[in-house]
C-alpha cells in the first residue's frame, strides 16, 4: 500500500495546509497525543476486544482449564495496536471523502489538529506494535498477522468500488476470536470461527445503521454503502435481519462450546439490546444512531464478556 504523505491536512477555507503547529516542549506532544487518540476513537476499542477475551478465555480452559495471563496480555496489545493502525490509515486514506461530509469536516486530519504525517507515523507504529506482539505470541500468529492486516487496509477502500463495505469490516472484526484462539493454543478452531463470524455480522450490521445518516451525501459525492444504494429502509431491514444472523450464530457458539447457564442468560440481555437498539432507529428518524451505535453496541460487547467470563468460571476456570 503506498499512502502519499504530506506535512500537514488542508482545512477548507485556508489558504495554506496547516497542521504541523507552532508550539514545542512536553505539553504540546501531549496534545498530539490526545489528538491521535481522538482520531483513532480509541474508546471504540470495546467492541471487538471483549470477543477476543472470551475467544482467549475459552481457548485457555480447553487448553489447561487456567487463565493464560501472558496471552491475554500479549493478545490485548496486539488487539489495540491493530485497531489503531486501522483507523488511523482510514482517516488518512478518507481524509478527502471526510473533508466533503458535514458530519466528519471536523475530524483532526481534516481541521488540521493531527497533521497526515503525525497519523502515517503513529499508523506505521501501531503496525509494527502489532507484528510484534504477533511475534512474541508464536511464529505461526507472525506468519499469519497478514490475514489479520489484510481486511483493515482493505476496508477504507471499499466504498469505493462496492455497496457492501460494511461485509469488509465484519470480515476485519471476525479475526479477532480466530487469532485470539490459535494465540492460545496454536490450534484451529471451528468455535472461535462461529464466534468470529458473529462478531463479523454484528459489526457489520451496525456499521450499516451508522451509515444510514450519511445516505444523501454519500449519493452525492459517490460514497458507496448499502443506505446509499438501496436506500435507509431498505438498509434498516438488512441491519436487522444481519443481527438476527448474529443472535444466531452466538447460540451455535453457546452449543459447540458447551457453555452453561451464564451465558444463555448473557445472551438473554443481548437479544434486550437488539431489540432497543432497531426499535429507537427508524427511517423517518435517525436522530437516536448514536445511542444505537454506542450505546447498545457497547452493552453487547461488555456484558456478553462478562456472562462468558463468569460462565468459565463456574465450569472451572482458574484464575
């Protein structure tokens, strides 16, 4: 992938691209920081990381029935890392597409606040984070990170050349579980591919409600996603019955890992939340994606982590 790096973003209405700012010493490189922070959504990292724990967690019990504490370090570390080197390289790459949308004209690489080369750089770091922590999990998680890697530069591309970009981020997500498993064990594992696809579902079909605000300026600046060529109802349909796939598949995880009670009622609270979060979204008021987005979203991941930590638990993991 080559990206074409330049010294600072253009803020539209300037005259000059500014960026690189003025000011030096320790404050100032903490406020980049923080601007990076925000522009890679660190936050949103509780989506994708909870499954990959409980992915981790599973692969420990059916491996020695013990928590592999430096796993799950190693796993947490390469999780972020490829998070942050994902959304870092979508802003630099959409950073024109963003620069054309109301609704994103002020993200940092857009305004200025994160220069292109800051978000390069901090990209090109996380990436190599990322290799190592592959590494120093085994050979075979080294071998194999480029699968990993593959879908996330893959991803900002897409809505240039199909309706269904939001496939493409599932695909990215539902790697997660998968490596987070052979990370354990060094083994396949069908489980963690069902766990891995539904993981890729559920993301995917809220992706397309987040997309559905963007629907009219997409068709207008030639944005490519599932609201914008098929239209916000049509899309609201799909994101459900996706979701539907996804409550699926997270039984058929429940059955293939044996899992207890815990988890069944984990799931009970899950179906809660998909309910709220399709019954407050509507085509006549999107008003309310943001509480679906994050909100619900993140309900989902947090709680079934939590249902599927304590469900090990109490068939004999230890700590």
């Amino acid at each position: 992938m080559v990206i074409a790096v330049s010294d600072a973003a253009w803020v539209p209405g300037a005259s000059e691209p500014v960026g690189r700012g003025s000011g030096a010493g320790p404050g100032h490189a903490t406020g980049r920081v923080r601007a990076f922070l925000r522009l890679v959504v660190i936050e949103h990292s509780v989506f994708a990381l909870p499954f990959a724990y409980i992915a981790a967690l599973a692969a420990s019990f059916a491996d020695s029935r013990s928590v592999h504490w430096s796993d799950l370090a190693l796993v947490t570390v390469a999780m972020v890392a490829a998070r942050t080197f994902a959304m870092a390289a979508n802003r630099v790459i959409d950073r024109a597409i963003d620069a054309r949308n109301p609704r994103t004209a002020n993200r940092e690489l857009v305004t200025g606040v994160v220069s292109v080369r800051t978000a390069v750089v901090g990209a090109a770091v996380a990436l190599a984070v990322f290799l190592t922590a592959a590494a120093a999990l085994s050979w075979l998680c080294l071998l194999l990170a480029p699968v990993a890697v593959a879908p996330l530069v893959v991803y900002p591309y897409a809505k240039r050349f199909t309706d269904f970009p939001h496939a493409v981020l599932g695909i990215a997500q539902a790697v997660a579980p998968v490596g987070a498993w052979i990370a354990v064990t060094g083994e396949w594992s069908w489980a963690a591919l069902v766990l891995g696809l539904a993981v890729g579902s559920w993301i995917g079909g809220f992706d397309v409600i987040y997309a559905c605000q963007d629907a009219e300026v997409d068709r207008r600046i030639g944005v490519r996603a599932v609201p914008a060529r098929f239209g916000v109802r049509a899309a609201l349909i799909g994101s459900t019955v996706t979701h539907m796939i996804t409550f699926a598949l997270f039984i058929v995880y429940g059955l293939m890992d044996n899992a207890g009670p815990w988890w069944w009622a984990g799931l009970v609270l899950t179906a809660a939340a998909f309910c709220y979060e399709h019954a407050i979204v509507s085509p006549n008021d999107l008003s309310r994606v943001n509480r679906a987005f994050l909100t619900a979203n993140g309900f989902v991941g947090i709680v079934l982590f939590l249902f599927a930590v304590v469900d090990l638990a109490s068939r004999g993991l230890a700590v």
